[in-house]
C-alpha cells in the first residue's frame, strides 16, 4: 500500500544541497507530509512509494531547497535606490530619510522587500529593524520563514543627524537599556512562533554603538534566553574610527577579550576586517554574513571572506538594504559573491558557483543556527523549496548528461525572476509566479505611494539640498 502525503514533487533536476557538493539528482522527485519532507529520491521510485493528494510536475525545473537570505533591512526597500554611489552613505544619503520614516511606511518597506524576496526563490529572511507595528505579523501572514532581530543601541533619536564624520557619537545607557528591553520583550513574544517558522535573534547594531558594559549584558542575556547574537562588526571606517577613539583597540582583538566571539555571533560584513583578523574571528566558531552587492555598492570593497572560510569559519549570504544596494535578491548576491572573489583574487578558479550555490542554502543555513532544519533537501527537514524554470531563454539549453551545465547557468545568468513555485514548511507561497498568502497589487500600491509621501516630506527637509542625489539631478545624470 503506498503511503498517503500531502504533495509530491516530480520529475525535476534536483539538487539537494545533501554531501559535499550539490548532490545532484536526475528525474528527481520529493515527497511532502505536513511541514517535512518524507523522502527525497528518483521520480519512479518515489511515485511507487507515495499517494500524493497533490502532485506538482517540476519538468524542466530545476528543485533546490528555498535560498537564505541572512542580513537584510527590509523597511528601507521603501526608499530603494536613494543611497548609492555617494561617500559615507549613511550619514549623507540614507539618514535623511531615515528621519522621514513613518512606522506606516516602514511596514510598507517590509511588505514589498517579503514580496520581491520571495519571487526571487528567498524563503528565509533574517531582518534586523527597530521594530514598527506590523513588522513580524508581516512575515507571518506571508507565510516565509524569518530570523527577526530588533536593533539594540545606546544611540539617542536622530543619533547620526548633525553629527559629524570624526567625532564620536554620544551613548545614552537609558536609551540602551529601553533598546535591550523591547528586544528581550520581542523575543519572548516571537521565538518559535508560526510553528517554529519565526524565531528570534538578539542583535547588538554593532559594538560601537553600546557601552562596554551594555555589549556585555546583551551577551548575558542572549546566553540564558539561548538566542544567538547577529551583529554587524567591523562594518565600515567609521566603526573602527569609533572602537579606537572609544575603545583603543580595533574591533576584532576588542571583541576578542570581551569573550564575544564564538559559536553564538553571526558576524554581519567584516568590511573592515584584515584577512588575519577574519581568520581570528572565524577560528572562534563565530558565522559570517557576507552581503557583496551592498558592501560593493556603499564601500567598494570585497570583505575578507575568504580568508574567512579557509580558517574554517561558516559563511551565508545577506543582501542588506535596498536603500544602497537597490535589491534583496539571492541570485544577485551569489553572481556578485563569485564575481567580486575572482576579480579581488584575480583567479578564475576563486569561488566557483556551486560553492556559492552552498553559501545561499546549506552552509547559510549552518551560519545563522538552523542547519537542521533547512538549507537541504533531506527527510525530516522542513519543506522550504524553490521549483526554478530553466526554460526561460537565458537558462537554455539545458543540459544535464553527459555534460551538466545548470549550476553555473543558475549563478551567473539566473536574475530570480524564473523561480516559478516556493514552498515554505510545506505551504505553497506562490504558484507559477502567483502569489497565494499575500496581495500583490495592493503592496504595490501601498509601497508607492508611501515613497512618494517620503519624498514630500524629504523635500521640505532644508536638510535635502545638500544631498548628493539632488545635485546629481542637477547635473543630469540621473
Ligand atoms: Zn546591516
């Protein structure tokens, strides 16, 4: 008697993520039950096993577990595209808007970041906001798996507004504290909720923007709740001009004897690291997220991440914010991650595709705490699952035996946009490109017209006309 399931995936080019490599099936079928997967196996195989109630035909897809996107700001999708090819990008281009930010366009920012995300075949997102009303509902209502983390700084409103690159900013322990309690609050609230489908991490800004002491207690915290801690480090200049004047020692050796780097620290870009100090950092046990595009776009720089990985450490990809890197999209990130790699090695062989191809799924998934759950195609881990259409004109031909060219075509000539069907804990999210938990058109619309409302009220700002974006208007190159 064949076992009765909920959906069964078949005859796919399938690419479980399982081993070293990719592991690679042909004529590839998976088995649903619930949330999990049953089984993973050969199409006739599966089919003599399984009485599916739905089966999804996956020729001439390719089938990969859902991508991992572990460092993303999904609010400033709302203002994409106003941060870019300037210096100090976060004092001159994005803070301005950043003061302009109403909780109801934050949220709109969210909503559309969940629905470009998801289109691209992204089925886990790791967030990291100042917490607006709405902002996890919204990743629960879409039915995605995120990894929230609400912002903890000592930095007080309008922290980075009149403030000028070289001082120090000011730290307020009040307001740390407010920030550490809203997000224990958050936590507790959050953690394992939708099934298990939204957990919590406890996030620091970065170790410059709190007191040694508050650094400190966050660790505490983050131990007992049994949360990690996802934190930017040595993000920028600017970091390590704050670490030295404040601290007198850089960001890694301070990290280093505060006892803060280790299995529980997901480090967020390492920007500014030397490859001694990612080495350091990662022979800790500490996991890195590397976001390529944003790194690229805000600092034109390639962080230490292989130095990183050959110490041994985990690495997964993030795409940031779409203020400055304009998209929050997987594909983008693993063409940029082996692009920039090879170009900053000058080597071809540097970060071939299926290692990147692993960074997006199994090793990301390692990376932020949740290795056994997702990032491959296994039984007994969670149905999180893209069905990509490789008949799409820049995926042809497609070519499995005796050659098999699809991993590479996925990372250097894929965009997204031919990820036909996502599945999240078993649920299908969206189906031939239409999406079944969430309203399309009228996230567009929101999303649109509160940017345009952004904009007016920018504008008025006396703050706006010293902004690069306006004199590149002026000039006319935008
Ligand atoms: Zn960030």
């Amino acid at each position: 008697m064949p076992e009765n399931i909920d959906v069964l995936i078949t005859h796919a080019h399938l690419f479980t993520m399982q081993g070293k490599g990719v592991g690679y099936i042909p004529d590839g079928a998976v088995a649903i039950q619930g949330k999990h997967i049953s089984a993973v196996g050969s199409t006739s195989e599966l089919k003599a096993r399984f009485q599916a109630t739905e089966t999804v035909d996956a020729s001439g897809c390719a089938v990969l577990p859902g991508l991992i996107d572990a460092h993303m700001h999904t609010s400033w999708a709302i203002v994409r595209g106003v941060a870019q090819d300037v210096r100090n990008w976060m004092q001159s281009a994005l803070a301005p808007y950043a003061r302009h930010l109403t909780p109801a366009a934050a949220l709109a920012g969210t909503r559309l970041d969940i629905l470009e995300a998801l289109k691209a075949g992204t089925t886990t997102l790791g967030d990291f906001t100042k917490p607006f009303p709405g902002w996890a509902e919204a990743f629960e209502e879409a039915g995605v798996r995120a990894r929230l983390t609400p912002t903890i700084n000592a930095m007080p409103p309008g922290g980075m507004v009149g403030w000028k690159v070289g001082d120090l900013y000011p730290l307020d322990s009040e307001v740390g504290q407010q920030s550490i309690d809203a997000a224990l609050d958050f936590a507790r609230d959050w953690n394992g909720s939708a099934s298990g489908r939204i957990t919590a991490m406890f996030g620091p800004q970065a170790p410059d923007m709190l007191s040694r002491e508050q650094l400190l207690e966050v660790k505490r915290i983050a131990t007992r709740e049994g949360l990690m801690i996802h934190m930017h480090v040595a993000q920028g200049d600017r970091e390590i001009h704050q670490m030295l004047k404040r601290f007198g020692k850089r960001t890694s050796e301070y990290l280093d004897k505060l006892g803060y780097l280790d299995e529980q620290l997901l480090a967020v870009h390492l920007t500014e690291a030397t490859d001694e100090e990612a080495a350091l950092i990662a022979q800790s046990g500490t996991k890195m997220a590397l976001c390529s595009g944003s790194i690229g776009i805000i600092d034109g720089i390639v962080p230490p991440m292989r130095a990183f990985r050959e110490a041994g450490g985990l690495v997964a990809l993030g795409s940031d914010q779409a203020a400055g890197n304009n998209c929050n999209n997987i594909f983008n990130e693993m063409k940029l991650t082996a692009l920039f790699n090879k170009i900053k090695a000058r080597d071809p062989e540097a970060m071939p595709s299926w290692e990147v191809l692993r960074m997006a799924t199994i090793e990301g998934a390692q990376a932020i705490g949740l290795g056994d759950e997702i990032g491959s195609l296994e039984a007994g881990k969670e149905a999180d699952i893209i069905l990509v259409d490789l008949n799409a004109p820049n995926l042809m031909p497609v070519l499995d035996a005796p050659i098999r060219t699809i991993v590479p075509n996925l990372v250097y000539a894929a965009s997204g946009h031919e990820v036909k069907t996502v599945l999240v804990a078993g649920q299908i999210l969206m189906r031939d490109r239409q999406m079944l938990t969430i309203d399309e058109a009228a996230i567009l619309t929101e999303a649109q017209s509160q940017a345009e409302a952004i904009a007016q009220r920018v504008a008025a700002d006396p703050i706006h006309k010293n902004m690069a974006l306006l004199s590149a208007m002026q000039a006319g190159q935008m």
